[in-house]
C-alpha cells in the first residue's frame, strides 16, 4: 500500500532525495514546489527528465522514444 511521505525537508523520502538530486526543475530549483512534478527514469535508473506539474502525460508521451531500448 502507499503512505504519505515527505518529498522535501529533513524528514524526505530517500527515492525524493535522489530523484531531486539528479535533476532539478527548470529554474534550478531542486525542492519540489508542488504535487504532480514528474520524473523519467530510464531502465538503468538514470533520471533522464523532470516535468513540471502542468506537463501532460501526452506531452511526456513524446520524450519516450528517445529513451526505450531498441
């Protein structure tokens, strides 16, 4: 089941930590400043890309390709 953890602040969840280290948002910004933001790991873990929260499935639909192994 999933629970409610923090993704920012002292008491953040350890996959937050990481996700937000590896790419901050398009300001610089690592913290995330609202519900929604979303990340693309590839299949090695690598965090490719972070969404911000506007950003649509459909559109992150379109950075996939790139991304899959063929």
């Amino acid at each position: 089941m999933f629970a409610k953890v923090d993704v920012n602040g002292d008491d953040e969840a350890p996959l937050y930590a990481f996700l937000k280290g590896e790419k901050a948002d398009e300001d610089g910004n690592a913290d995330i400043a609202w519900n929604f933001t979303k990340f693309l790991v590839d299949g090695e873990g690598n965090v490719v890309e972070r969404f911000g929260p506007m950003v649509t499935p459909e559109e992150i639909r379109d950075a996939l390709p790139a991304h899959l192994a063929s």
